[in-house]
C-alpha cells in the first residue's frame, strides 16, 4: 500500500507552494482565505497528501471554488493543459482491460482513484472553463455518466476556437495529447 503521509519538509513546501498559486489567481476565489484553506488542509493530512500526487503529477492544483453546503474549498489541476504525467490513458480498467494490443500503462478513473481524487464532470468542466482557457492544446477525459459507458463511450473535453467542446470516443482510446484533471474537495 502507498505510503499517504507526507514530511513535515514536504508539507511545508507544499502549503508554500499552494499559497502562492492562492493568492496569485485571488480574481477566481471572491471572499475566500488563504488561512481558512491551510486550516481545513492541515486537519486533513490524507487530502493533503492528494494535493501532493495532484502537484507531482503536474496538475498545478488550486482552489476553485468553496461549496457552503458541504463546507468544503475545491480544488482542481489548473495547468494550462492537461496534466503531462497523466497522459495517455484509457478512460477507466475496464476498458483497458478491453484492449487487446498496445496497451496503456493504466486508465484514468484508476488513477484519480489512486490519487484520492475524482475526474471532473462535464459541468465541472465547464465551469473551470469560464475561469480561464484550458486544454487549448490537449484534451481530458471526464467522468461519464453511466448511459454512455455502458455502451462502451468515454467523454472528454477541451478548448478550441475561443470555445469548449466536449466530445466522445471510445473509452479503450487514449491519445498522447489527452490526460485528465482531478477534483478534490477539503
């Protein structure tokens, strides 16, 4: 099982490194506090270790958002593109199961999954969208609603032409320019 603690060292380098990107981006967070934040991460340290995998895997995560309901921030994977270490995957094991030849390394619900994340869903998407342009290069897979699995369909999105799109393909599919972006609610 993979060791979900980190140091001292890494957690203080990582709560540096979250801060900044916080309080860099502060147009997207309205009434929101960077002390608030680091209080709700360092009370989750298993969240905390997600937020690493996320920052390791080149995602570039940062808060997005703050559901009331749940009383909880949101973050997501804010690279400009998709992430480069989670590229090249299949949509979910049972589709790289499906595979015959030329298989991928692994899916990319298995590897949120590991992550202690979840993949966005179309609207999620959408909304991290209206936060500024992403995937204009590359695309992400993103959680599909189980009509369109069944039947074999994965979905992604992306940005072209000053819009977003979001398409499907086979869920065995995977594309060197397609990775996927993890959701993860503290």
């Amino acid at each position: 099982m993979k060791n979900t603690e980190l140091s001292r060292e890494r957690t203080q380098e990582l709560l540096t490194i979250l801060e900044k990107r916080f309080v860099n981006n502060t147009e997207r967070l309205a009434d929101l506090k960077w002390e608030d934040v680091q209080k709700k991460l360092e009370e989750n340290p298993k969240k905390l270790w997600s937020l690493n995998e996320m920052e390791e895997t080149d995602g570039e995560p940062d808060v997005i958002g703050y559901d009331e309901s749940t009383n909880e921030f949101l973050f997501c994977d804010c690279a400009a593109e998709s992430p480069k270490a989670r590229r090249s995957l299949s949509y979910d094991h049972e589709a790289l199961e499906a595979r015959k030849e030329n298989k991928p390394k692994d899916s990319a619900v298995h590897k949120a999954s590991e992550m202690g994340t979840t993949l966005l869903d179309e609207s999620q998407y959408r909304d991290l969208q209206k936060l500024g342009n992403f995937d204009t290069k590359t695309s992400s897979w993103l959680l599909t609603p189980p009509e369109i699995r069944t039947l074999g369909g994965a979905i992604f999105g992306d940005r072209r032409f000053n819009h977003v799109f979001v398409y499907h393909n086979g869920a065995e599919s995977y594309y060197g320019g397609r990775g996927f972006r993890s959701l993860l609610k503290v």
